[in-house]
C-alpha cells in the first residue's frame, strides 16, 4: 500500500492546546485540499491523452481514498 500524509497540526504531549487554532486548521486543510485537486486535474488530463494513444504498458491507474484522522497529530492521509 502506498500513500501520501499531509500534517493539518500538532499537539504536544505536555501541552493542552493544538500548535494551531480551528480556523487554521480549515484553512491549511482547504489549501492541501486545493493544491491535490489541482494535481487530479493535472494527471486527468494527462489520463485523458493516454486513453487516445493507449496507456504505456507499464503505466496503472489507482483510484484515491482519503480519510481524515485525528490522534497525536491531525492529519488528512491519502492512501491509493
């Protein structure tokens, strides 16, 4: 399995707050979500030439899920 973490914030064990606040998080959350809608539309456009001349025989496409997860630190995990 192979997949891509992105780090939203951070909460020390000695600490009682996150390194960043609520609106904060949105807003690093919407801009990570941004740039890896930005990059599908990249590689659909790439997919989409590939489907006139035919893929390279090595070449695969996966399909991606996210789940967001909340523990020691709040992140958005990508996994394909």
């Amino acid at each position: 399995m192979t997949g891509v973490k992105y780090k939203i914030a951070h909460k020390r064990a000695d600490h009682e707050k996150w390194n960043i606040t609520d609106a904060g998080q949105r807003k690093r959350l919407i801009k990570v979500l941004r740039e890896f809608i930005e990059g599908l539309e990249q590689s659909g456009s790439a997919e989409k030439k590939d489907v006139i001349t035919g893929p390279p025989s090595s070449k695969k496409t996966t399909s991606a899920k996210r789940k967001k997860k909340v523990s020691h630190s709040k992140t958005l995990e990508e996994v394909t």
